[in-house]
C-alpha cells in the first residue's frame, strides 16, 4: 500500500499549470462532445483514456501505460466495429506488449528530481536510420497489401509502420518519437473524418485523435528543449 501511494504520489507531481489546464480541457471537450453526439461508454471510456496516456507520455509519466493498456484494447473493440482490422491487429498483437515493455524500461529511467522519465535525443546517425528505414518499410510493406487487395494499402503501411518505429522509440524515450506521432496522428484523424462522414458513429475517437494531433505538436517542443538541456547538463 506504501509503495501505490508513493507511486500516486510521483505521477501527480511536477505539473505545471498549462499541462493540468491541458489534460481537463481535452478530457472535458471529449466527455462533453461525446455525450451530445450520444456516444457509446465504450468509445468515451477509450477516448479519455487515449487521452490521459498521450498526455502522461508527454509528461514522462510511466502511469501513461496503464492507460494505454485500457484505451488499447478498447480501440481495437471500436476499430473492429469500423472493420479496420489493421488497427485491430496492430493494437492487440503489437502495443498491448509494447505497454508492458514500456512500463519495464521507463521505470529504470525515472528522474529521482522531476519524476518523471529521462529524456534524450537520436544522434544524427540514427536519425536518418530511423527514418529512412521507415519509409522503405512503408513502401514495401504497402506493396505488400497492395499485391493483397488491401484498402488505401499505402495509407495502411504508413500508419502501421510509423507506429511501431515511434513506439519504439517511445519506449526507448528518444523525443524523435514525436515527429512520427504527428505524421501518424494527421492521417489517422483524415480516416476517421472518412468514417465519420460514410455513416460512422464514433465521434469520440475522431476527437481523441484530433487531440492526440494537438498533443503530439506540443510534446515536440516539450520533449526537444528538454532533451536538448539533459544533453547540455552531460
């Protein structure tokens, strides 16, 4: 019991006002939205939780893969629904392990000052590997749901490759993660605007990733000024 009220304890402390007006304005916007839209409980309860995690990465709270973990499982259910099964694959069989792998590692870096993650940037080497590599594996991969009769199998590829390389390099606290989020963010909310618009009904996930675009921009610079004071400070 002692260590979960240390733990709480941590993950609550070192925010600074605009992220606390940050995460309720994006939670309440959601609830509220949802709720007019008459959302389903299943799709508020992944959207706010989708919410709370990309923000607690950002923050470098390692309770963000709790909530991953809920709003993961979840969003497959809602994908499944939407007949998106590459998303239903690649959170199940991909980010609910890479949520426990990521809980491990983070927890071996956190800042005894900040408490919060250490964070740290690519050098430019692995910049360009980490990149390049992505968009061979984006082209061969797409050419491979092409030749599969996969629908937009490029769009697909994009998303799915650009996902795993930026949750591995979430886990591995590199701020490049970010760049790759934002990429994945805009064509992922341009799908669901797609969804919306041919009879979808999951609002609340359109709005969780209009957020998580939103979210992703301002964790950039979070992350860029602070890894580049961590590497001024070596």
């Amino acid at each position: 019991m002692e260590k979960i009220n240390e733990f709480v304890k941590n993950e609550l402390s070192g925010w600074k006002l605009w992220e606390i007006l940050w995460i309720a304005i994006s939670t309440v916007t959601i609830l509220a939205l949802s709720i007019y839209w008459k959302e389903g409980l299943v799709g508020i309860i992944s959207a706010i939780t989708g919410v709370v995690c990309v923000v607690m990465t950002g923050k470098g709270k390692v309770s963000s893969y709790i909530f991953g973990m809920v709003n993961t499982v979840l969003y497959a259910y809602i994908a499944y629904g939407a007949k998106y099964y590459g998303e239903v694959m690649l959170n199940l069989l991909y980010y609910v392990p890479m949520n426990v792998v990521g809980w491990v590692m983070w927890n071996k870096h956190i800042s005894a000052e900040t408490k919060e993650v250490e964070k740290k940037q690519m050098s430019g080497k692995w910049r360009i590997i980490a990149f390049a590599g992505s968009a061979i594996g984006v082209y061969f991969y797409g050419l491979v749901l092409k030749r599969m009769g996969g629908n937009l199998p490029f769009t697909d590829s994009l998303t799915a490759v650009l996902s795993i390389v930026a949750q591995i390099l979430c886990v591995k606290r590199f701020m490049e993660q970010w760049v790759l989020w934002i990429i994945i963010d805009v064509v992922t909310v341009i799908m669901w605007i797609m969804a919306f618009f041919t009879g979808g009904e999951s609002v609340a996930t359109l709005i969780m990733w209009s957020v998580y675009l939103l979210n992703a921009v301002f964790m950039f610079v979070k992350w860029n000024r602070e890894s580049r004071r961590v590497e001024a400070n070596v």
